[in-house]
C-alpha cells in the first residue's frame, strides 16, 4: 500500500524564536500543495511563534524532547501537555544526540514514547547505529534492539500512527549519506521488526524516515526506496528554500 511520504526538519539548537518566525514564514509558500507531511521540530523556545505562525497552514510543529512524567518537581524538564498547549503535534524522542550527550537509553524512550502516545502527541522514534556498529556488523541486532525495547507496551492500534527514524550516527551531520541501499536495508529490517512484533498491517502502514545529511540533491533517490517513508532532516532544514527542495524531491 501507498504511505504517505513525511518529511520533518530537526533544527536541534538553533534559530531563535524571531528567527524561527522567518523561517516558517519563508517556507510556508515554498511547501504550499505539496504531496507530503510536513513538520518542523523547533526548539522548545521558538515552538509558540512557530505554531502561531504555522496555524491553519499544513505544515505541523514538533518538538525534539519531551519528559515522560506528567508533571512535578523536575526542573528543566517540559511535558506532553505543555506541549499539547503550544499546538505541538509531534515529538521526536530518542535522538543520537540525547543518547549520547544526554543519557537517554533505550528504556527512557520507551517511557517518553508511551507517555507521548497516552498525551495524543505522535512519536518520531530515532534509532541508528553507530560506525562502530556498522563496522562489528552488528547494526540488525542492534537496530531490532532499539526497537523491541522502544515499543515494549505499546499497542499495535497506538503503532500505526508513530513515525520511526533511521539515522546512522555516521551520518549526521557528518555529509556522509548511507548509499540508498544501505538506508533502504535498515529501514527494512526495521519494518520487518514491526511485522514480527504487531503483524503485517501494521508493518505495512508505519513511516520509516531515513536521516543523516539528506539534503536536495540525495533526497530523490533516498526516497524511492520502497521501505524509505520520508525523512529526518537536520542541517539542511535550517534553509527554507533547501529544506522545501527536499519536501519537493520528485522536482
Ligand atoms: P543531518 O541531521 O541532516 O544534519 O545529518 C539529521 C538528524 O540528526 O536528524
């Protein structure tokens, strides 16, 4: 079955709030009748000016982090319905970059990912590994581990609506593209995980996104993989006019 292509820019730390409120501006004419979803995942602090500037357009608003408690004495932390309030729609959770520089585990993904399902928040589930990894042969273990535990608890009614992004550490922000193929083949793996764990309908509807230096001139190709769903774009989604040339891949 046809899914729906989703293309999502992670602008990680930057662009200040005014800042965030040109760039939408910018790229909401650039995207306008295009055949895909689109979402913009700001930082907490430019979410408001984003949403407000974005409502009534298609293009959705996301947040990179989330904390998997409902509320309460944990400083610094932001939850789903903060989120909800601002007219976030999606979040992603687990990112290379919290794992590595932020402790996340494979268990607070799970957390963060049940909490923003029970809030009504949609999921964009980072996995990936590492060149190590890649290099000990082990990225299909270790990529279906990722997964098992993430999902651990979810329905399979509550998975249909998540979004999984394969990035491959070692290309993000590195330019260094996973060949189609390689990409291709993980997101496969993945889907084939799902299957395995919810049954082949569910497998069969989840969007799979590659990430890692995809940018205008791979995007075309990346995206005709047949197990490719879209993509997670970090670097190149800082641009209007790059970013809407990705979410415009077929030219
Ligand atoms: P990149 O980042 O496109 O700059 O490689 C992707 C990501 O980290 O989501």
């Amino acid at each position: 079955m046809a899914r729906k292509k989703i293309v999502a820019g992670n602008w990680k730390m930057n662009k200040t709030s005014i800042e965030a409120k040109q760039l939408v501006s910018e790229l909401i004419p650039l995207v306008e009748g295009a055949d895909v979803d689109v979402v913009v995942c700001t930082p907490f602090t430019a979410l408001c000016t984003a949403a407000e500037a974005l409502a009534g357009t298609p293009i959705a608003v996301g947040a990179q982090n989330l904390h998997f408690e409902e509320k309460g004495a944990f400083t610094g932390e932001i939850s789903a319905d903060m989120l909800l309030a601002l007219g976030v729609k999606y979040v992603i959770i687990g990112h290379s970059e919290r794992r590595q520089y932020f402790a996340e585990t494979d268990e607070t993904v799970n957390k963060k990912i049940k909490t923003a399902l029970a809030k009504g928040l949609v999921p964009i589930v980072c996995c990936g590994e590492s060149l190590e990894q890649r290099e000990l042969g082990v990225t299909s273990e270790l990529v279906r581990s990722q997964i098992k535990i993430a999902f651990s608890g979810v329905t399979a009614e509550q998975m249909r609506g998540i979004v999984i992004a394969y990035e491959p550490i070692w290309a993000i922000g590195t330019g260094k593209t996973a060949t189609a193929e390689q990409a291709n083949e993980v997101c496969a793996v993945i889907r084939s995980v799902i299957g395995e764990l919810y049954g082949a309908a569910v497998a069969d509807v989840i969007r799979i996104q590659y990430g890692g230096s995809m940018n205008a001139a791979n995007a075309a190709e990346l995206m005709a993989q047949p197990d490719i769903d879209g993509g997670l774009i970090g670097g190149a989604s800082l641009k209007a006019e790059d970013f809407s040339k990705i979410v415009r891949y077929k030219g």
